[in-house]
C-alpha cells in the first residue's frame, strides 16, 4: 500500500506541474482575451458618444462626426472578429486548465486514502 500511495504522490506532483503549466497558459489567454474585450467596449462607448451629441452641428462637424464614427465601428468591428476568434481556443485553454487540476486534485486524494487505509490496518 505504501508503495501504491507513493506513486500516486509522484504522480500527484508531475501532474501539478502539468497543471501550473495549464493554468498560466489560461491566464495569459484571459488576460489578452480581457483587454481586447475592454478596448472593444471602449470602443463601442466612444461610438454611442458620437451619436449621443444632442446640440447641433454645421454640415463640416457631421461630415467629421461621421468620419469619426465610420472609424469607430470598424475598429470595434475589428476588435470584435478577434474576439470571436480567440473564443474557441480561450475555452479549450480553460477546459485543459480545469482538467488538470481537477486531475492534480483526485491524485492527492486517492494517495491521502490509501496512505489512511494502510495506517488504519497497522
């Protein structure tokens, strides 16, 4: 039993590393995937403000307010497509991240049971 409890400590300890791995990989996704998601928002609040001018303007001020706006969109437009594209790998990367702990978790777990086991029948 001692020696069962023991390999799954290893194992326990291989598969931490694995899974601190896994989750600062996640964690640079997340932290790239929010600041796109925030410079996307920001975006599409700068968009609303332009349209949002309640006093009037000269025929110049639309043309640049427009100018503006046109801008605006297709940057956030922009941003948004990344987004989308970053989605599917962002979730296998946060699956994977789960996964490992998960397993990291259950390792320890049956080592602990096992070591008690064996000290109940001594």
């Amino acid at each position: 039993m001692k020696k069962s409890a023991k390999q799954l400590e290893q194992l326990a300890r291989l598969a931490q590393i694995r899974s601190d791995t896994e989750l600062k990989r996640f964690a640079a996704f997340r932290a790239h995937v929010d600041a796109i998601a925030a410079q996307s928002a920001q975006m599409h609040e700068k968009l609303g403000v332009v349209y949002a001018r309640t006093e009037a303007f000269s025929l110049a001020e639309a043309r640049l307010a427009n100018q503006e706006a046109g801008r605006l969109a297709h940057g956030a437009a922009r941003l948004d497509a990344e987004l989308n594209r970053l989605r599917p790998g962002f979730d296998v990367a946060r699956l994977r991240a789960v996964r490992e702990f998960g397993r990291v978790q259950v390792l320890k777990k049956l080592a602990d049971e096992i070591r008690d086991a064996g000290r109940g029948r001594q």
